[in-house]
C-alpha cells in the first residue's frame, strides 16, 4: 500500500504545481500524517519538496518521469523492438535482470528505474541514485560464445553510451579502460557487467549503465571524485525518454556489431577517445602498483601496458587505472 501511494504522490507531484496534502489523503483513503510520511520518504530519496501552509507540496523543479509508452514509440521509429520495463523504485536494475534469469527474459530486454536503493559500481562500491535525476538502465543479453565473449562488453558499452552522447548534443566524450566515460576530464557516467554462467557453453550477461543527467546538490556533496552531468553541458535541456531510446538504439547496434566482428572493427573509435592513450598511467590491484604507459587495448579487450620493457596485456577485474602527472 506504501508503495502505491508513493508512486501515484510522484506522478502528483512531478508537475511541479502545488498538491494538496488532504486533497491527497482524501484521495488515496489514508490519512495526513500517511501522506506527510511518504513525502519524507521522497526527500530521503533525492527529490526536493516544500511545504507551503495553505496550498502543501511541490517539487522545487518539475521532472520529467520516464516513460514506457514514449521510449517504446522511439524504439518503433529506430526499427527496434526490445522490450522495456520502467519502475519507480527498484533496488538496482542490474540486481532486477539477475533475478529474471534465464526463462523469464527476451534478448535485449531492458530494465529502467527512476531510484535505485541499491544501486552499484564496480569493485562493490555504491552508485549514487537519486531520483528522477539521472539514467539508470540494463539490458540483457544471451552470450551463445560463453564468458569469452564477454570480454568486450564493458568496452562496446562505453562506445555506445559515446555514440549516444556524441548524437543527441554533439559533446566530445573521452573512455577510460575498462568501463568509465568522460566529458572534459570528469566522470559523466559508469558500466557494471553481471554474468552467470560456466566457463564453456552459453551463458548470461546484464549490461547495467548509470548516467548523470541533472545532479541533485545535496547528492553532489556525497561524491569524492570528479564529477559532470548533461545538464552542465546542454542548454536546452535533457529528454531523459530520448537518451534513453538512443543508448538502447546504440547498445543494440554496437552489439550486433561485436557479435559479427568483435572488437576489432571498434579499436579505431576507441583509440579516438581513449582519454589516456599513450600517456602516463598506473594500474593499482589491492596494494599493488605499477606503472607505465598506455598503448590502448587489444581485439580481446584487453589494456596495453607498456612499462618499458614489454607490453604487457592487462585484462578487467578488480584493476582501477589513474593517470599519473
């Protein structure tokens, strides 16, 4: 019941006019204190709102909820025809898709979410998602190659999320290996891969991405790293149904793409955007460093290390890459 109520105070809410807190006990058959609840659950979760006596809610910026129905109508006109769910509230979208496996999903499904509780990146770290702010989004997709073609996922993912970028605002997007896009030397947003499966035979991949679109100020202050968003870069503002449409057309292009030819014919667009191709860098794993130069990736998908001796082919994991200056 919560739930419910949470949801349809959202859709009350995202407008951006005032809503009346008894108009909306009255209307959902609970009581004030229920509504003024939910509201606080909803500040918690990013949403900015404030009270006004005597005329109740409203969000400080309206926002434009994700939309099923718009996202599959611009899939129609792409020639596309994936599926797509939208949630309000989910724990990630990645998590969502994990649990699905294997009957209950269709090649190239996609999960969107608004708010992830749960949401994560690489090496067990949380990925911040406040509501309605950003883009939070996975698709599945069945690998009949197994875990080695799984290689050049995070890879072709990061092109696509450029290609998406680069189309829809004509921005330059700089790609650190293995799985992190740039805009003028800040993070604009991040890749984590899910696989299930054994080493030979077919297995399972979930695709998940999170992209800044708008950051919230009070979330911005959590973040301890060099951070943009779209909305810093784009007058005009941000169809979050649109990005989202596009980074589907993308992935599935980029896709068909790998399953025909794998990485090769892409080395060329990611050595273009390679943000630290031939410079200076350090690998750290745990407490090891080491230290060389970047000479981009391989057709596996692998970094090319040169710490002056040989070029060492570094393959994903537990491995964080940073320049050195």
């Amino acid at each position: 019941m919560a739930k419910s109520i949470k949801e349809h105070l959202i859709k009350e809410l995202a407008s951006g006019t005032f809503v009346s807190g008894q108009e909306l006990a009255d209307k959902f058959g609970v009581s004030r204190a229920a509504i003024s609840n939910q509201v606080s659950n909803l500040g918690e979760m990013g949403l900015d709102i404030f009270k006004v006596r005597g005329k109740g809610y409203q969000l400080a910026v309206p926002i434009e909820l994700l939309d099923k129905q718009v996202i599959s109508a611009y899939l129609k006109e792409f020639g596309l025809e994936n599926t797509v769910e939208v949630h309000n509230v989910i724990d990630s979208t990645n998590n969502y898709l994990m649990r699905k496996l294997p009957n209950q999903l269709s090649s190239g499904q996609i999960c969107l979410a608004e708010y992830q509780q749960s949401g994560r990146g690489r090496r067990g770290r949380q990925w911040l998602s406040p509501f309605g702010s950003h883009l939070y989004l996975s698709m599945y997709q069945p690998l009949e190659q197994g875990m080695s073609q799984a290689m050049g996922l995070s890879l072709l993912t990061a092109l696509a999320v450029k290609d998406s970028i680069s189309a829809l605002f004509s921005i330059e997007v700089g790609l650190k290996w293995p799985n992190d896009i740039y805009v003028q030397g800040e993070k604009i947003a991040g890749i984590l891969i899910d696989l299930e499966g054994q080493a030979t035979g077919s297995c399972h991949s979930i695709i998940g991405l999170g992209v800044n679109v708008n950051m919230p100020v009070a979330a911005a202050k959590t973040i301890d790293q060099p951070w943009t968003d779209l909305s810093l870069h784009v007058a005009t503002g941000v169809d979050r149904n649109l990005l989202a449409a596009t980074l589907i057309f993308s992935l599935n292009k980029r896709m068909k793409q790998y399953k025909s030819t794998g990485l090769k014919a892409m080395l060329d667009d990611w050595h273009q955007s390679d943000i630290f191709l031939n410079k200076p860098i350090k690998l750290v794993t745990g407490n090891n460093e080491i230290f060389g130069t970047c000479r981009g990736i391989n057709e596996q998908g692998a970094l090319l290390l040169d710490d002056g001796n040989e070029v060492r082919t570094v393959f994903g994991g537990e491995v964080s890459v940073r320049g050195v200056s």
